[in-house]
C-alpha cells in the first residue's frame, strides 16, 4: 500500500507591526509573533513586505534580509525547520 499525505503549502502571507500569518491550502490560518524571527522584527516594514512563497507554498523568502521560514516550521510551531 502507498500512501501519499499531501502537507498544506502556504498560499498567501501577511506581516504586520506584530505578526506573521499564513494562509495555508488547507484552508487553516497560522500566526507567529513578528518577534519569532528576529531578522523579520529588526527588518524595515519595506524588507517584510518583499518576500517570495518558494517551492509551491513549501516556504516564504525575504530576500533582503536572508530568512527562510518554512510551512513546515510553521505547522509545527518550530522555527528551526
């Protein structure tokens, strides 16, 4: 038998003065404090508005700064992953 877990990819983001929220295809809604990244709380508004979803919704790249936070870290509540 094979199974294949289909994991939710991020669809859409927002950062704000406080959090990070991912809209994930699963429909779900994940916020983190804004503090939870350090690089995206010392970052311009400017620097967190400039990111791009990478590997179909797998992760969100800010370019300006070098964070990677991926949907896996997330789900998990682990930003390390």
């Amino acid at each position: 038998m094979n199974t294949v877990i289909d994991e939710p990819c991020i669809k859409n983001l927002t950062v704000t003065e406080d959090t990070i929220t991912a809209q994930l295809t699963d429909g779900r809604v994940i916020s983190v404090p804004l503090v939870w990244s350090w690089r995206l709380s010392e970052a311009t508004p400017e620097q967190r508005k400039h990111y791009e979803i990478i590997g179909n919704g797998q992760g969100v790249h800010w370019p300006d700064i070098d964070e990677d936070i991926s949907q896996v870290g997330w789900v998990s509540g682990r930003y390390d992953l």
